[in-house]
C-alpha cells in the first residue's frame, strides 16, 4: 500500500458528494422536459454504451459462460431495483424539494446496515448504531412541521412516500449487488 494518493482519493470522493449532491437539483430542472422514465433509460443506455465501451477496449468484457441463470436472475433484480430507485425519486421530485429528497435518500444505506445484520450476518458496530438513532431523531426533526402534510396524504405525502421508496428499491440493487460479488446463497 505504498502507492497511496490521498490527495486523489480526497478529490475524487469531493466530487462524487457534489455529483450526488447536485444530482436531485438538476433531475428537478430536466423533469420540466421529459418523463422520469425516459429520464432514467436515456441515463441508463449512455451508462451502459460507455461501460460497454471501456470494458471492450480493456478486454474485460465478460463471457457468456460466466452468466449462471442464479447470477442472472441477481443482475435482473440489481437493475430493477436501481431502475426503480431512478424512477420513484425522480417521480418524488414532482412533489417535493431536491433537499427533502437528499434527507430521505439518507434511509438508503442505514437500511442496507440493517438488511446486512439480518440477513448477511454482519455485527453492527456502535458507531451504526449511533448513526442509525441520529438519523431517526433527524428525520423527526426535519419533517417536523410537516407531520400534518404527511397525515393527509396530499401531494407532499405523496412525493415523500415516492422517494422512500425509491431508497428501498436501492437496497433491493445493493442486496443484489452485494450477493453477485461476494458469490453467496
């Protein structure tokens, strides 16, 4: 580990926050123009013809006798649930603001610490679970002069409960993910 370049690593992990960050902002402007769906496939193809692109000129790309029907079936539920984690936030952002969205795209990897202890086996460490009843009183407080919007089902509950979906449809593609990598079940 001698090759270590933090500088490097710090750059690139500022700019996938900003990216990631930004990201709810822009989808909201583009939404203006074309349906979340179309949205996401246009994202998806360009994803998939550069990844296409790099593997092919690396000579990676992967065999067809790597594919068992198992890690297929893995795949189709990894792009499900990304595709739907796509989908429903950007359709969440038709109701609510990008930050409300950022909040609750926060469930996404607590969620995934708690599948990983109750599924995977994994220890959840104090330093988890601190963040986990941090990240509940948080979400008390920020939607905490909105509970009666919330109770009501409107447009607000609606984009609220499209978004939470959308972060556990992430957990289906992180689930899936973590089970073609690590070559369990």
């Amino acid at each position: 580990m001698e090759n270590q370049r933090p500088l490097l690593g710090f750059s690139l992990a500022l700019l996938a926050a900003m990216t990631w960050g930004t990201l709810p902002i822009a989808v909201r402007q583009v939404l203006k123009f074309v349906d979340a769906p179309t949205l996401v496939w246009v994202r998806f193809t360009v994803a998939a013809a550069v990844l296409f692109v790099l593997l092919a000129l690396g000579g990676r790309l992967p065999k067809r006798r790597d594919f068992s029907w198992r890690s297929f079936r893995l795949l189709l539920l990894g792009v499900a649930g990304i595709s739907a984690n796509f989908v429903l936030i950007a359709q969440g952002l038709h109701y609510i603001s990008p930050t409300t969205t950022q909040v609750l795209w926060q469930i996404s990897p607590f969620t995934m610490i708690v599948v990983g202890v109750l599924v995977f086996k994994d220890r959840m460490t104090a330093a988890q679970k601190i963040g986990l009843v941090l990240l509940l009183a948080g979400l008390l407080m920020f939607f905490n002069d909105k509970f009666g919007e919330l109770s009501g089902l409107g447009a607000y509950a609606q984009g609220v409960l499209l978004c939470a979906a959308g972060s556990m449809a992430w957990v289906c593609y992180a689930v899936a993910q973590k089970l073609l990598c690590s070559g369990i079940m």
